[in-house]
C-alpha cells in the first residue's frame, strides 16, 4: 500500500497596516535604539479600531484563496488557531461566515457545507495544534479534500510594560494538502512537550470581570506575564520536545543540527528563538558522541566552567514550576549552561549553527513584531519566500518547525520540502503583506493603545474585513450584546 503524502501548498500572510517603527518608539521612551534592534526587532504592527482577530484571520484566508486559485467547496477543514478570541462560544465558523459572505457576493462558491470549522488555543501554540490536527483530518476521514489553516492574533502589552515593544497583529493562512507543492509535514518523525507552569503567561477571565468596553466596543486584553519567568519556561520546553524528538527518531542530535538548511521557531521577538536554539546546540553537544562533548569543553575551558557541570545540567529535568512555587521567578533553572551561552553567543560555532539556520526570512520578521500563533508561520512565510528568490536549492531537504505555547507546550515538526516547493513560495506574497504601512505618531499609537481609537487617523480599508458595528439589543424580541457584525472591503477607490 502506498503512503499517503500531506502537507503545505500555500501560504498567505494578512498585517493590518498600523505600524510603529521601533527608532521612532525608543526616541518616545528613552530606549537604546541599537539595543532594541538587536534584541527585539524594527516595528511592530498594530491593529485598527476595526480589526479583530477574527478579521484578520477572514482575510488572510481569501488572500490564500486568491492566491493558490483554491476552489472553496473542496475546503472541508477551516482551523483556528488563535488566544485572541472575542467570543467564547463561536471561533473559526465566525471566519467561515465572512468568507462565504464576500465568496458568494463575488460570484464564487463558499466554502463546502461540510466543513468542519475548529478552534484551538493554547497560548502561541494553537496554530500548531490546528496544523497538526488538518493533517490528521486529511490522513483519517477527510480524504480528497483540502484544509486551511489559519493563525490569527494580536499581541497587546501595556504600556511601560517590558512586554510593550513586543507587541504585533495579523494572521497566516495555510493550504493544507495531499501531495503538496511545498513541504511535507512529518508528524510521525516530530516531539512534543507539555508541562503546566502556573504564572508563566495568562489571561483569565477573571480579570476583565467588570472592564469597561473601550470607545470602539472592545474590551482589551492584556496578559499577566513574569518576563525572565517565561523566557525560562520557552527555552526549557523547546528543549525538551527537540529531546523527545530525537528520542524517537534515535538519531545523532548534533549532527542533525549541523545538517539543517533552516529552522523556524515561535518568534515574540528575535532573540527569544537565537537562546532557545543555541541552548538546544548545547544539550545536542552534551549529549553526543565523545568529539561532540569535546567541542562542549572547548566553549566551558574558554570561560573558566567545568563541563561535567554543564552535562549534568543540560541532562537534568529541572521542576521549572518551583522557581513560581517558590518566589524566584529570576533564578535559572541552568545557570552554568546560562554563562556559557554568553561566551558562546562569540564563536564561529555560534554563527554557522544558530544564526546560519535563522536567517532565511530573519531579517523581513524584524518588521513584523510578534503575532503570537501566527508568529511561527510568519517566518516560514518569509524564510520560504527569501528562499525562493535567492534561488535557494531546498528541494528534499529537512526543515525543522519548533513551536511554543505558554502554559507550558512545545511541538518539534519537521517538514520535508518537496521538489516542487518554489511554484508554493513564489506566490506567498509577504511584500504584499507589507505593504500600504501607515507610521503612527506617539499621539495616536497612545490614543489607540489605551482607548481603542484616535483622533485624525483615517485611513481607507483595502481589500479587508472589518466590524462594522457591534450589537446592543438586550430586548425580549431580540439580544445581540457584543456581537460582532463584519462586512468585506474591496480594492480602494481609484487603484
């Protein structure tokens, strides 16, 4: 019997147009530009007083839809993945209805009746999770179709917060197929981690229990976050579902890492993922064959550490919930590994196998900010794209996903690049998503920040979805509180 063969065909990519250059930010609050470039990245973008997620992720979909001449009424699976909800009842069929809306006003077939329409949430890692679950729909029941999915959200932090530099909105769509022109998805080859961690990064809902909506009818949802905390919890999941990743395929972690053309890690801003992987090259050394472990020596000996420590660090399994449990939220779970990745962070090493493997799309994703589940398939938009056009030979290659979700959850997902995959790339569009980008001054970014809106700001919706109005029946004959209304803009006037 011949295996079945699923996985990636398209890709899109939707940002709202509000931007705030991070120069332009740090000149507002007194911040090192250098440092903020370095660490963080160049912008962000920020959502409209019509913008929702659910917004985002409608359009993102049919740019897909446009983009990849997709017939709707072979889309049996519609996948969300978002933490940015408005409604806790309804999710991805709110999507599914503005699509068949400008579908059928266009002329076009809607989306199959018979389509299934998911939510996922778990922190960033929920369109991970829709992602593998399109791939098992197509593997199991929905044989023939296709699937989309889409990640969709908007990072907002407060202001003044470390948090506040790291925000972002939009959303990436995905053509999830059998035999795909891009990439193979090997669930079967991948690894996963999971591990609760109480205060790492939350939004209950308890904490808006009496918010006032803003002018525009939203409620705005801030985290509860603890920084140095949840940078612990990112590097200690991602290191563990790359461990049990190579556990089950039995393979030699550091040469694996060596041979690697590119890897794509979630991305709420750029150093985040460059720790995660260079800790990970450090458990793939301390883990290895005798000439791995000493190249590990080379980089403890430069910096006076003992490597036996480091080995027994990077082969222990720290109870990362203590450092909460305990109230020593700053304290690292590996503190020698820790300073040695400083002196590492200087070696040639360092260079070819965490930087060379981040940078395809690296330097587009320092525009973008961070767009929680959608931040992952951001960069492999770009990465792709780059790739593409560089003339990148990445055909039957292994590429290597890592995704994170706060709470604590971590998925590894190789992904094998079809022969076919430039027809994919090239029509991915990320400039497109770039594009038509309104600066904001500090004035309006504050305003529409802390109120939802600002005074002067006008700009034209451009091939988009938008709410219109938000419901405020609350009648016997008919209620509607806070539900969304959405209608789709076309083209502006006169392009």
């Amino acid at each position: 019997m011949t295996s079945r063969v699923v996985g990636i065909s398209g890709i899109s990519v939707y940002l709202p147009p509000l931007r705030v250059p991070l120069e332009q930010w740090c000149a507002w609050t007194g911040n090192s530009w250098s440092k903020m470039e370095a660490v963080v990245g160049r912008s962000f973008r920020v959502r409209g007083p019509q913008h929702n997620a659910y917004t985002m992720a409608a359009t993102a979909v049919l740019r897909l839809i446009e983009q990849y001449d997709i017939d709707p009424a072979r889309v049996r699976f519609l996948g969300l993945g978002t933490e940015s909800s408005t409604d806790n009842s309804a999710g991805a069929v709110i999507v599914k209805g503005m699509l068949d809306d400008a579908l059928r006003e266009t002329g076009r077939s809607p989306l199959a009746r018979g389509c299934e329409v998911p939510e996922f949430k778990h922190a960033c890692l929920g369109g991970v999770y829709a992602l593998k679950s399109a791939v098992r729909f197509l593997l199991a029941d929905g044989r023939g179709s296709q699937a989309i999915v889409v990640a969709s959200d908007i990072a907002e932090y407060a202001r003044g917060s470390t948090g506040e530099p790291t925000q972002g909105a939009g959303a990436v769509a995905m053509l999830i197929e059998e035999d795909p022109t891009i990439a193979e998805v090997r669930l079967d080859l991948g690894g996963s981690s999971s591990d609760y961690r109480g205060p790492d990064f939350r939004k209950p809902l308890n904490r808006l229990a009496g918010a006032a909506p803003r002018p525009n009818g939203q409620v705005q949802d801030l985290p509860v976050f603890n920084g140095k905390y949840s940078t612990t919890c990112y590097v200690d999941a991602t290191l563990r579902s790359l461990e049990d990743m190579f556990d089950r395929r039995e393979i030699d972690a550091a040469g694996y890492w060596r041979s690697l053309p590119a890897v794509f890690m979630h991305r709420p801003y750029r150093r985040m993922p460059l720790s995660g992987w260079a800790m990970g090259y450090l458990m793939a050394l301390a883990r290895g064959s005798e000439t791995d472990r000493t190249e590990l020596a080379e980089y403890c000996s430069a910096d006076g550490i003992d490597v036996a420590e480091v080995i027994e660090e990077l082969k222990s399994r720290p109870r990362v919930r203590s450092l909460a449990e305990e109230g020593r939220l700053d304290d690292e779970v590996h503190p020698r590994t820790a300073r040695l990745l400083k002196a590492f962070r200087s070696t040639e090493a360092y260079r070819d196998h965490v930087e060379g493997k981040m940078e395809l799309g690296g330097d587009l994703m320092m525009q973008v900010g961070n767009i929680y589940t959608g931040a992952l398939f951001g960069w492999l938009a770009a990465g792709l794209e780059e790739a593409a056009a560089k003339n990148v030979e990445l055909g039957g290659e292994e590429v290597l996903l890592v995704g994170y979700g706060s709470g604590d959850a971590s998925e590894a997902i190789p992904l094998k690049i079809r022969d076919t995959w430039k027809v994919g790339a090239s029509r991915i569009g990320f400039d497109r998503a770039l594009a038509n980008a309104v600066d904001l001054t500090r004035e309006q970014y504050e305003q529409l920040h802390d109120e939802g809106a600002a005074d002067g700001l006008e700009y034209p919706p451009r091939e988009e979805f938008r709410v219109i109005r938000i419901g405020d029946s609350a009648d016997e004959a008919f209620t509607d509180t806070g539900i969304e209304y959405y209608r789709y803009f076309g083209e502006v006037a006169g392009d």
